[in-house]
C-alpha cells in the first residue's frame, strides 16, 4: 500500500514567457489521504492552480512541469500517456474550478454535460445517465432537477452553475476532488451550501478533498491540514488547529493579522505590506524575504529555506520564525 491516495514531491512548473522563467510551482511536496480534507492557502499568484493543473497534465502552454513526481496509489500521473490520463481524470481524480461559467461548454445543455461524463466512463446507457443526471443534481441542492437538464448554463445563476460544474466533478464519485476556489464568486450564504454539498460528499464516498482557497474563514471550517503557500513553494503545513494556534511563519502570521476580528469588533485590517514575489527569474532566496519584517543577514544569504518538521507534524521553511512565549 502507498503510503498516500496522492502524493506530490518536489514539484517544479515552470513557464518560460519572453520576460524570463516564472517558477510559478518551485518545489512543492504535499500528501492527501483517503476521507480528509486538505487546505491549500495562499494569496492570488501563489502557485495554487497551477500546482492542482499540474496533478492532471492540464498545465497550459508554455507551462511545463520541470520536476518532482505525483503519484496517485502509487502510480506516476506524471509519465502517463494522454490515454491513461483521461482514464484518471473524472473518474479517480477530479478538479472543479473556480469559474463555473467558464468551465461549462456554452451550447450544451447542463443536463447534457452531466450525462456525458457518464456514458464517456461508465456502461451506463442513456435512461440511466439522465436518471443519475437528476439525481445528482438533485444532491448538490438543485430545485427541480428534472426541468434543468435542459437549460443551458447562461441560464443559470452563479450558484446553480457551480453545483453543475460540482455534479459533473463528482459523477463518477473520484477518489480525489481537487476544489480550486470553489467557492469565492458567490455569496456568503451560497458559499455556506456549496460547501455543506462538499463535506456531504466527501463522507458518502469517503473522498480525498483538496481545497484550495485563500479564505482562512474557509480552511478553519472544513480541513483537518492546511499547505500556505507562498510564491510557488509551501512555506508551512500542518494541522488546522496548530496552524491557527501557533502559525510560525511570519507570511502566515501575517495573514491571520489581516483578517478584521469580528468577535473584538476590531477594525484595522492589516494588510501584508508589500506586493507578491515576482517570480519571474526569481532569485535562489527565501520568496517571502522583501516583505518579512524579520527577515536577517541569514535570510539575506541563504538559499530558499527547506520545509522541515520543526515540531510534531508542524512543517516549517522559514529561517526566523515567530517566537511564542
Ligand atoms: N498560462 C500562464 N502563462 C504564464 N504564466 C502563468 C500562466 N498561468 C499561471 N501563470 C503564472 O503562474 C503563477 C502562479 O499562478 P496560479 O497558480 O494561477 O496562482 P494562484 O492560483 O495561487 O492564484 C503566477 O505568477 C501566474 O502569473
Ligand atoms: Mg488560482
């Protein structure tokens, strides 16, 4: 038995554009188990999507993954032939993205899109694709199911598009469900549902759910492990409760600050100073370094901090990190 459902080690997606080499993934290692939810946080550009593409062979021109290995029960997803790929995807592994309206084909009836996933996969002949259409549906909270199989996505409210997009991520109940954002277009209440639907699923199929946000709001309430991610490299990662306990990394440190405080009724909100690494070329130092108000000569010098297990399943790629009495 391997030792994780899906496993990422030392990935490196690069994309060579005219400016330069943008190390959008830098060297990523996470691991995802069988009925658990793994957060993966971090501001826009970090290297999320295109960490979760790379799982897929979905990477788009000029992107390229330059290194490290995923492997999924043991087998390299890496290496396989398109073939073998397109017999993962849907079906043991399954990515939903953020923008549904842009994930649904425009001229294909949704109930069309459900259908089709399933008589692509699966023996299952039409009646029961329609049938198992309606009900899935019907399962991510979408009224009157029956009637909607023949509308069309420009039809449908930014909610309702994601439980399509939803329904057809986990029609064939994959093993893993990768969840890019799924849930930051719509409002809170909307968002509230989607991801009651998530955690739904995930206990009847027992899945593995990777859940990319950059809402900690979210991460606290769903995940049992969180990756923060920081300028394509994972700069701490460990368990929920130790992450908002004791968040070690100055970034992450940083980001809980930033959030207004509801129950102190605080205001302030304290943004991150600074803006995002660049990582075009970026140098061979640590990505947070220019905004760290810790940073030192060490950090200065030294080449990218490695995650290391500094205590008890709390991984840590900093040189200097927050210090609790
Ligand atoms: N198609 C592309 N071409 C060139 N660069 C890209 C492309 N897609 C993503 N990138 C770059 O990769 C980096 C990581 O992006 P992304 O994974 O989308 O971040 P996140 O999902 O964390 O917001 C960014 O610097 C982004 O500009
Ligand atoms: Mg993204």
């Amino acid at each position: 038995m391997p030792a994780h459902l899906l496993e990422i080690k030392d990935l490196h997606t690069y994309f060579t554009t005219k400016e330069g080499v943008n190390k959008a993934v830098n060297g990523v290692s996470l691991a995802l188990d069988e009925d658990s939810i793994l957060g993966v946080v971090g501001e826009s550009g970090s290297g999320k999507t295109v960490t979760a593409l790379s799982v897929l062979q979905l990477v788009p021109f000029p992107g390229e993954v330059v290194k490290g290995s995923i492997t999924y029960n043991g087998a390299e997803l890496l290496t396989m032939t398109s073939e073998q790929i397109r017999h993962i995807r849907g079906k043991e592994i399954s990515l939903i993205f953020q923008d549904a309206g842009a994930a649904l084909n425009p001229v294909i009836p949704i109930g069309k899109q459900v259908e089709e996933i399933v008589l692509e996969h699966t023996n299952i002949g039409g009646r029961r694709a329609r049938a198992l259409a309606i009900d899935l549906l019907g399962q991510l909270g979408i009224p009157d199911a029956k009637n909607m199989l023949s509308r069309y996505p420009f039809q449908l409210s930014g909610g309702m598009a994601q439980r399509v997009l939803m329904a057809i991520g986990v029609a064939l109940e994959p093993k893993v469900l990768i969840a890019d954002e799924p849930t930051s277009n719509l409002d809170v209440t909307l968002q509230a549902e989607i991801l009651h639907r998530l955690s739904e699923l995930r206990e009847k199929n027992h899945s593995a759910i990777m859940l990319i946000t950059h809402d900690l709001g979210v991460i606290a309430q769903m995940t049992q492990t969180v990756a923060v991610m920081y300028g394509g490299t994972i700069v701490e990662y460990t368990d929920t409760k130790s992450l908002f306990a004791k968040p070690l990394h100055p970034y992450t440190s940083g980001l809980f600050k930033a959030i207004p405080r509801l129950d102190t009724g605080q205001q302030a909100l304290n943004p991150i100073r600074g803006a995002p690494p660049k990582m075009i070329d970026a140098p061979d130092l640590c990505p947070f370094l220019e905004r760290c108000g810790k940073a030192t000569n060490q950090c200065r010098t030294m080449p990218v901090p490695p995650l290391l297990e500094v205590e008890p399943n709390h991984r840590l790629a900093c040189y200097n990190p927050v210090v609790y009495p």
